[in-house]
C-alpha cells in the first residue's frame, strides 16, 4: 500500500490531481468502470491476482470504455516483468519499482502524444 499511495503523490506532484488507488485488482476493476480513467498504472504483484492476469481482465470487459484504458505495468524487473511480456499482456509500456517520477512523467507525456502505441 505505500508503494501505491506514493505513486499517487508521485502523480499528483507531476499535475496529475484525478487519481483513484485501487489496493486490489478486483477494486481496481470496479473503480474503471465508476472512474473511467485515461491511463492505469497496474502493480505486477497483486494480494488478489497478478497485474497481467488483471490487465485480461481490463481486455475481456464488458465496457468499451474499460477495455480502451491504457495500461501501464509498474514492477521489480526483471523478476516480474520485462519489455515482452507486458507488450503481450497488453501493457503500452512498464516502469520500475520503486517508480521514478521523471520516467513515469516522460511516459505519460510518451501516451499523450500517442508515441506508445
């Protein structure tokens, strides 16, 4: 959870102030729906499923608002994650723990202007 609530002050400090953190996936899952968010940023390791088993499940939604949200991985590389696996899983892109802000903030910019896809 620290990790989670320092990511949110991470965006906040970048300018980003409409944050919603999700402590699970299945929290996550329900606030995109009532969030409707531009980009999430999913935790590889997970208390309740693992984050490429949550981002199926972002892809396989009934909502097509919920399936276009793109999504970042945030993990320990390369123990949970590399560059292959995330792109297959879906992930436009996947940052290090603990998440630096200049890298998080280039990669934001980097889907703003499309770069990623």
């Amino acid at each position: 959870m620290r990790s989670a609530d320092s990511l949110k002050r991470t965006l906040r400090d970048l300018g980003y102030h409409s944050t919603f953190t999700a402590y699970s996936a299945r929290r996550a899952l329900t606030a995109a729906v009532d969030f409707t968010p531009s980009v999430a940023l999913l935790d590889l390791e997970l208390p309740d499923m693992t984050g490429y088993q949550l981002a199926n499940e972002f892809r396989s939604h009934l909502s097509q608002l919920v399936r276009r949200v793109p999504l970042l991985a945030i993990a320990e590389l390369p123990r949970f994650g590399n560059a292959e696996l995330t792109r297959a899983a879906g992930f436009m892109g996947c940052l290090s723990k603990p998440v630096q802000p200049m890298a998080l903030n280039a990669l934001l910019d980097r889907l703003q202007t499309g770069a990623c896809s």
